[in-house]
C-alpha cells in the first residue's frame, strides 16, 4: 500500500466491545491500533490457501491403479453352452 500519512488514509470503524477490549489489551504497550490491526490482517492474508490447498488431503493417499493381471491359464472354461 501506499506510504500516506494516517490522517489522510480512511478511517475504519469497529463497533465490537470484544474487538475493542483486545485492541486496548495489544496496544498496551504504545503500539497504534492501526499497526495491530495491519499486523493482524497482514496474518490472515498469508494463511489463506487456494481450493486446491484446503482440499487436499491432510496425508497423502497412495492408490495402486494398476489392475491385477487376467490369467486365463488358470480360468476352467465352461463348455456345456
């Protein structure tokens, strides 16, 4: 994003006692709201997986796709038709 001076960037509002009891629990230590919710944000934008990645197995399935050999030697044929 662009580097533009706090006053000047559109102000967000949060209307949630608990959001507000954490923010105040995590700028305790003089850090701003905005860098809080930034850093929050940022974390979600980095966790977040393609469809291909949340649909994946969790282990990887081994399937053997190969099918069992015909063995017509060992097949009784019937001849009584």
């Amino acid at each position: 994003m662009q580097n533009v001076a706090r006053r000047r960037q559109p102000p967000i509002t949060i209307r949630s006692a608990r959001a507000t009891a954490l923010l105040a629990r995590l700028t305790a230590n003089g850090r701003s709201q905005a860098e809080v919710i930034e850093e929050a944000l940022e974390r979600l934008a980095e966790r977040r997986q393609t469809l291909a990645q949340a649909l994946a197995p969790a282990v990887p399935l081994d399937f053997d796709w190969e099918p069992p050999c015909a063995q017509l030697a060992g097949a009784v044929p019937d001849l009584d038709d």
